[in-house]
C-alpha cells in the first residue's frame, strides 16, 4: 500500500467575517473533478444504495493509474494536492482534511476550524493552489489551502473584510488565486483573493434571486456563473472583478441539465452540458464571450470537468474520462 503524506505541505487559514444561513439553490454532478502534480482525479457516486463512491486518478494524458473506493462516508470535499488525492469533510466541530492512500482511507490528517457548521460548496482544485472551505458557528467563514508547486516560506496571516450578513458561501479556483463567493440577503458577492490577502473589490453577481444557480467557474479577474429561470432558460453571466458583466443565453441547453464551469486559460472558460439533441456538449467560452464548440458526448448527464497544463479533463458520469487539448 503506497502511503501520501502532507507533511511539509504548507496549509494555511484565511478567516472573512460572513454570516452562516440558507445557501442557494445550486446543481452538482455527480462526478466532481480534481488537479493532481502529474495528472487529474474523478470522485464518482455512488450509482446506487449498492454502491460505494469510488476515485479514479489518471495521467495528464487520461490514462488510468489508480482505482479506489472512498473509505469514508461522509460528504466531502474533492481536490488534489502535492501528495495526491485528498478529501476534506465535517467532523465534529471541526474540518479534517486527509491524503487518500491507494486503498481510499484517508491518511495523515489535519484538523481546522473551531467550530464548524458546515462546508462551502465547491472547491478550489488546479495547477497552482488547491482549497477548502467552510462556516464557523459564529458565521466566520475560514479556507484552507495551499500550492501546487513550491511552497512559500512564510504563514498567510489571518485577515477580515468588512462585516456582512452572509448566508452562503462557495469557492471556485481562478488561476494563481482563490475566489471567493458568498450571499447577503438578496444578492451574490464575489471577491479574489491571493495566497495573502483578498482584494478590496467586492463586486455584486447579477443573478435575479428567483433563478437556479446552476455552477461558476472562475479565471484570474473574472468568473462565469450559470443560471436557470423559471421558464427554463439557461444563461451564463460573465462578471469581472470590477463588476462588469455580459448576459448570454444558452439556447441549446435542456431544461434540466447541471452545467459545469472551469477556468481554462487565462482568458477563457470551459462549459459542458446536455443540449436538446440529448448529448453532452463541450463548449469554450471567452471572457468577451464568443462561443466555440469543442467536443460532443453520448451522455445523459453534463459531464464534469477539470483543466491543467493546455489540458481540458472531461469526466463521465460512469467513471470514465477523456482528455482533450485546450490551449490557453
């Protein structure tokens, strides 16, 4: 049994006063997606009450190198790390984080957080940084996260924004930085932040509160968000760091499908969904918004997806994968 250790790893905890609540409403896939040092991770399922959730990681070429069953019934968190596969989840009052073995128990452990409630939604998962994060009792909400690469030599220090009524929050990679996404009252916020501090800009999302939150995914300045109204129409809003956003309609979409979003470049996001003719499409959509086709599927299910290296993952439903190049 090959043994991952996260020692010497450097994690570090970022504190943003929020106010705990109701989150909104969002779709996930059943698949969720991970960056690896030298390649991609799937957490699938289970499918079935039969079932157990299995890992599948990979090269960067999408071919197979290790299968295990999660040994841990707990939901979680997905992303990779330095040392491989790793998992964070709600235990107790606190946020373990755990390096997966070759045989899926979580190894080398790790507690944050004093009293935690619950987790955030999503996961900061690429090439550069990986994180975590979750809401204290009090409404705080903390991060952990950490490089992909060489490890700064110094602790990030605790900071706080300005005090807010947060009732949500999620967070999605952008590049080299982290960003960050919670609800007050009505409205979406969005924040970057990097492996120190959080920008001052704090940008309103603008997705009506009667829509779907359906996924985000994120760039350096910019994050594209995807919502259904209540006549089932799909839109993907692209909102930049200074607030500034364009509105485009997914005409192609199915009134039921997830969609997944990931920052694939510098300037430009990766899109995947079940349009009407039933299969998956994969989509690139720039941060101007221009639409390019890259790759069709027979799935009923919008597959998930992860990007590294020039590299788009597209992870099915049933475990398996396909790699596709997509140039920054």
């Amino acid at each position: 049994m090959r043994k991952r250790t996260i020692a010497g790893l450097l994690l570090v905890a970022g504190i943003w006063w929020w106010r705990g609540g109701e989150a909104p409403s969002v779709e996930r896939a059943r698949a969720r997606t991970a960056v690896l040092a030298d390649g991609f991770a799937i957490l699938i399922g289970p499918r079935d009450i039969h079932d157990s959730r299995h890992v599948y990681e990979f090269d960067r070429g999408g071919t197979r190198q290790n299968e295990m069953p999660l040994r841990l019934d707990r939901e979680v968190r997905f992303v990779g790390t330095r040392a491989g596969s790793a998992v964070g989840w709600h235990d107790g009052k606190k946020l373990v984080l755990g390096i997966l073995d070759d045989d899926g128990n979580p190894g080398d452990l790790s507690t944050w957080g004093k009293n935690v409630r619950q987790l955030c939604d999503g996961a900061a998962t690429n090439e550069h940084r990986f994180g975590i994060g979750w809401l204290e009792s009090d409404g705080k909400v903390w991060m952990v996260h950490g490089a992909m690469t060489r490890m700064a030599g110094d602790v990030i220090e605790a900071f706080e924004l300005a005090p807010t009524r947060a009732s949500w929050c999620g967070i999605a990679s952008a590049e080299q930085n982290v960003a960050l996404l919670w609800r007050e009252g009505g409205r979406i916020l969005m924040n970057f932040c990097n492996r120190r501090q959080c920008t001052s800009l704090v940008v309103k999302v603008p997705i009506d509160t009667k829509d779907t939150l359906l996924g985000y995914g994120c760039v350096r300045d910019a994050c594209l968000f995807a919502t259904r109204d209540k006549q089932g129409m799909t839109k993907l809003h692209r909102v930049t760091e200074k607030g500034r956003a364009i509105v485009k309609t997914l005409e192609h979409a199915t009134t039921e499908t997830a969609v997944s979003i990931v920052g694939a470049g510098t300037r430009a996001f990766a899109i995947a969904y079940v349009a009407k003719d039933g299969r998956a499409t994969i989509q690139r959509v720039t941060v101007d918004g221009t639409f390019s086709n890259v790759a069709h599927f027979e799935a009923t299910q919008a597959p998930s997806l992860a990007w590294a290296a020039d590299t788009l993952l597209v992870a099915l439903p049933s475990g398996e994968a396909s790699v596709l190049k997509l140039p920054r």
